[in-house]
C-alpha cells in the first residue's frame, strides 16, 4: 500500500495534521519527534501511557516483599534487641520504603521498554536522522485511490514536504 | 520505482535544508576530537586511582591499623568521605526530579551533567563501606543471602539500612540517568561512524522518537521523579541515622536528617557548579549553560547554606538547653577543643561566604561562584569530620579519650577517590552529551511554536 511520508517544521503543525487525518478515518500512521510534545503524542493516541501500571506493581511488589522478608528472616533468625518483638514493623519501614521504589524504579524502566518497544532492532524504513535533528514526520499508509486526498491534507497542515513511498 | 529501504526523508533533497540541528552541534562537539588537555586530565585521574588501589592492597594485607584505626576512632575518613560523597549526589537527584515536578524548566540545561555527577558519587560513596570493612571480602555478609545457618542480618540496624538505602540510590539514579539518556543516545546514533555507531545503537535501544514511545518516555521520568523525590530525602536521612541512632554525644539527635539533608543538597549544588563552570568554559557550551542557570543553584545555595547555619545554631542550642553535661562539653569541645580548626572552617565556609550570595553581582560572578563552591566543598568535608571526629574521640569516659590524626593511607585514598570521580565524569564527558539535548530542544521548539513564550 502507498505511504506518505511527510515533514514539518512545528509540532502544532504536525499535531494537526495528524488530528485531521485521523478524523478522516486514516489511522494508519507514525510519528516521529525530536523531543517529546504532548499535543503530538495525544493527536495520536489520547489514551494515557500503560508504564504506569508498570510502577504500580511494581511499588506494590517492593512494599510486600520488603516486608515478607524482614519478617520473615527476623523469626527465622530471632534476634532481641531492646526488649523489641522478633518482628518488630517501625523499623522495617525503612527497608520496606526502600524495596518499594527499587521495584517501583525497575518495574517502570521495564514498562518503559515494553510499552516503548525499545529493543536493539533495525530502524523503521521512513525514519530519518532529520527526526533526530528538528523536523517532525508523519508518515501514513493508504488506499492507493486516497493519496491525493491525503497529500492535499498534509499539505494544507504546513507539511514542508511530502513524499510517496511504496 | 519504489525508494529502496532506506529512510525516505534522507531522500528529500532541499536546498534550504540544515543538515542537523545547532543544539546537536554544539553539544555533541565535546564527545569528538582530541584535545590533549583533556587526556592529560584523564591521565591524572587514573594515576590517582591507581595509587590509591595500591595503597588499598597495601591496607587489606596489613589491617585497618595503617589507616589509623585505633582506640576510640574507628570511624575515621573513610566514613566522612563516604558521607560527603553521598551529600554530592543529592543535587543531581534534586534538579533531576524534584525541580522536574515543580515543573523549573531551568533544570533542562543542568540536568544531566548533575544526574552524571549523582551516579558517579554514589559509586565512589559506595566503596567506601567497603574499603572500611577490612576484610573486604565478608562484604556479603551485609546483604540477606540464604546461608546453611539460617543467619539473616539484623534488620532493626541504621547500618543495614543504609545498605538498602545506598543500593536502592545508586540502582535508581543509573536508571533515572538512563532513561534519560535514551533520545540522545539516539541522537549520537544517527550521527556517528564505527565503533561509536555500535555502541551507541545498542544502547538507544532502537529508539526513534515516535509517539507511543516519547509517551511512555515521559509517563516513565514522570513517575522516577515522583519515587526519586522521596528516595533522595530518604537516603540522607537514613545515613544521618547511623549516627543519631547511637547514643554518642553529639550524634544522638533528632535535628540529624532535615540537617543531613539540607546540607548534602547544599553541598551537591557545590559540586555541580564546580564542574559545570569549567565544562562550560572548555566545550563553549555558554550558549546553553547561561548566568541565569547560575544564578538559580546561587540561590539554592544561599538558601540551603542559610538552613545549615540554622541546623548548627539548634545543635549548640540544644546542647546547651538540654542541661546534659556530655552534650554541652562534646559541642564545647568541638568549637575550642583540639578540632577547633574543623569547625571554624565549617562554619566560616558553609555559612558565612555563602552569605555574600546575597549580592545579585556575584552571583551571576563565575570565578567567584568557582572559589566560593571549592571553599564550600572544604567546609561540608569539614563539617561531617567534625561530626564524626570529635564525638567519637572524646566519648563519655574520659579515659577512653584519644586524638585522631588522619594518617597518609586515608589521605591516599581520599585523594583516590576525587581522581576516581573525575576519572568516571571524564569518561562520561567523551561519550555522552553533558546536556540533555531533547530537553533544549523542547524549550526550543516550543519557544518557536508558540512565538517566543513558553
């Protein structure tokens, strides 16, 4: 199928872009920035990220296993010290609180390359070193009888250029 | 005909069209070339580190008595420079995620030299416990390992603690320090040649800035800053723990962590402006380090000095208020015993230079900034050998009671651990981008989409 591969200068412009051509039923598209813009990233999908489910079971990990294991290892091992309970709960705050961001930190990077699809892994045919300077794509793929409709379309969101990539 | 598979956009001849963005230019310039200065420098560092690791074997064949371990202090420099290494990092963590939720778009260009800095202070930091065991190789003893015994550590000591607090720091800032290295990382990728190019397109992860990923990139350092932000005040104070926990004269106190805290944060802007002001100078980076972002960690300065000079007032008050004679003779003893002169530059060097922060000239005033941060790094070493030096050298029996000198080893070695920072920062230097890119690029662009306001 066709793809069209355009550039712009300003991500309002390629936000817009990418609004109108999902409003015309293209959802078939990917953008590329050189920084994170959240008018871009919401054009393109609205839905919030899925890496914080990730944190939260992650915190949620830490905090439980934080404290399954000091109580655990304290009966195991029973230490009195100053006349405290075996398992004594203030003090274990501390390493419980630790656990739950050391997951909750882990479980997030992990989403982050989850939900990111961040592998080693070739580059996208239509990427370019461009997204990487100061240009923003859009790049979408239609029905051969729509590519005129749609260059017009991102031509009349200030596409500085676009082209067809079979 | 079909384009072959290669990026289509690389395809779109137009005259008009720069090659690459300035902020990529310029600051990805210092990762290329050689300047001999810099391997002069890097030279240096490993030279330093190699003297200290031989004085190290040196140490671990003999016995701790060489560092000058000895009836009453057993806690000598290695535990005041473990302390004042981890105070470094806490401003990195600071304009990292603090400043990030607070939503200071000044961070953007200081970020990643000081989130550099964090990682590598923690690690230096964490070889010191190491280094103080002696017998460095029971070093696992310290963490719950499943053992024949059924022996578990204990779990109620500030020191195990700050095993899980120093692990769970240093963990969080190289992830934190990652992730945000990512889109750079890319940034380099697509730029260079070699063996650099194979570096760097392992590590960006097949990055490419589309939206799915810069939305989970930003859900992610969104929520490390919210579980950093409590993590970096966590940590000072579970270190100020291991000290207000006992019942030694002089530690015993519940001013210990806001204090602990507020100087490490302090003490951490130090250290950023002493490297940034020179990184800033040498890469011609004033484009994007400007007075204004100097100005800003000024006032940080001024402001986190100002709670130090509290924190020392309260600690003499206290000492005085609270009637007890051990309290009243231990912070006598610091002020005109025999480490006299570690407190007068503790307080001459945290509270009273900063003070001239006040004038708006001399904030914005490098070589002054420069000066007044090295005498501020001195003062913040001094105050925590003062904290731990002088109580433990004159404890409740009087006849316990002993002089510390700093022996040779501990100064080789602290003097390593300087070289192995900077050997690690230098590194760092030549490899990554020491200012976020993205991040200017954002402000940038922004700035441009929306007519100059942001």
């Amino acid at each position: 199928m066709p793809t069209l591969v355009s550039v712009f200068d300003l991500p309002s412009h390629a936000a817009g872009a990418v609004r109108k051509l999902k409003d015309r039923g293209f959802d078939d598209l990917k953008t590329y920035s050189p920084a994170p813009f959240t008018d871009l990233e919401l054009a393109e999908d609205p839905r919030p990220s899925k890496v914080r489910r990730f944190t939260l079971v992650g915190g949620l990990t830490g905090v439980v296993l934080g404290f399954a294991m000091q109580i655990w290892m304290s009966l195991e091992w029973p230490i009195k010290i100053a006349g405290k309970n075996f398992a004594s709960i203030p003090p274990f705050w501390i390493v419980g609180f630790e656990l739950t961001i050391l997951l909750g930190g882990f479980f997030t990077f992990f989403g982050l390359l989850i939900v990111g699809g961040l592998y080693p892994r070739r580059l996208d045919e239509h990427y370019s070193s461009r997204f990487s300077a100061e240009e923003f794509g859009v790049v979408v793929t239609v029905e051969d009888r729509d590519v005129t409709e749609v260059e017009g379309l991102l031509r009349g969101e200030s596409a500085k250029e676009v082209t067809l990539a079979r | 005909m079909a384009p072959p598979a290669t990026a289509v956009a690389d395809r779109l001849a137009s005259p008009d069209r720069p090659r690459d963005s300035r902020a990529n230019i310029d600051i990805m310039a210092p990762t290329k070339g050689v300047q001999w200065p810099y391997f002069l420098a890097l030279g240096a560092a490993v030279l330093g580190v190699l003297q200290a690791f031989i004085v190290l074997l040196y140490q671990t064949y003999v016995g701790l008595g060489v560092a000058g371990y000895q009836q009453p202090v057993f806690w000598g420099v290695y535990i005041v420079t473990f302390v004042f290494w981890i105070g470094i990092g806490h401003a990195g963590t600071l304009i990292s995620a603090i400043l990030f939720l607070f939503r200071a778009k000044w961070r953007n260009a200081v970020n990643r030299g000081a989130e550099a800095l964090t990682v590598f202070a923690v690690i230096t930091a964490a070889l010191f416990p190491i280094l103080h065991l002696g017998r460095i190789w029971k070093l696992y003893f310290l963490i719950p390992y499943p053992n024949q015994r059924e022996l578990w550590v204990n779990f109620k000591s500030p020191l195990l603690w700050d095993v899980f607090a120093i692990s769970t720091y240093a963990s969080i800032s190289i992830v934190f320090f990652y992730i945000g290295l990512i889109p750079d990382i890319a940034i380099a990728r697509d730029r260079a040649t070699g063996v650099k190019k194979v570096l760097y397109t392992i590590l960006a992860l097949g990055w490419q800035g589309t939206g799915p990923q810069w939305k989970a990139h930003s859900r992610s350092v969104l929520h490390l800053s919210g579980l950093a932000t409590p993590l970096v005040l966590s940590v000072h104070s579970v270190v100020s723990w291991d000290f207000a926990m006992s019942i030694v004269p002089g530690w015993h106190a519940t001013i210990f962590a806001p204090y602990f805290v507020a100087g490490a944060v302090f003490g951490g802007f130090a250290m950023v402006v002493n490297i940034l002001i020179p990184v800033r100078r040498i890469f011609r980076l004033e484009r994007y380090l400007t007075d204004y972002h100097f100005e800003n960690m000024s006032r940080f300065i001024l402001f986190t000095s100002t709670i130090c000079g509290y924190a020392y007032a309260a600690e003499y008050f206290i000492a005085w208020y609270s009637g007890v004679e051990f309290e009243q003779s231990s912070f006598w003893l610091r002020a005109f015993g025999p480490y006299w002169i570690s407190t007068w530059c503790m307080i001459t060097f945290n509270v009273i230079f900063p003070q001239l922060l006040w004038i708006k000239k001399l904030r914005t005033n490098l070589p002054f900034l420069m000066g007044l941060c090295f005498f501020i790094n001195l003062g913040m070493w001094f105050e925590r050998y003062v904290i731990i030096i002088t109580s433990l050298s004159r404890e409740y029996i009087s006849g316990s009671w002993g002089l510390y000198v700093i022996s040779p080893v501990e100064l080789s070695v602290l003097a390593g651990s300087f070289c192995w920072f900077s050997m690690w920062f230098l590194l760092f230097l030549k490899v990554f981008p020491v200012i976020a890119i993205t991040e200017v690029k954002e402000l940038e662009i922004h700035a441009r989409d929306h007519g100059g306001a942001h």
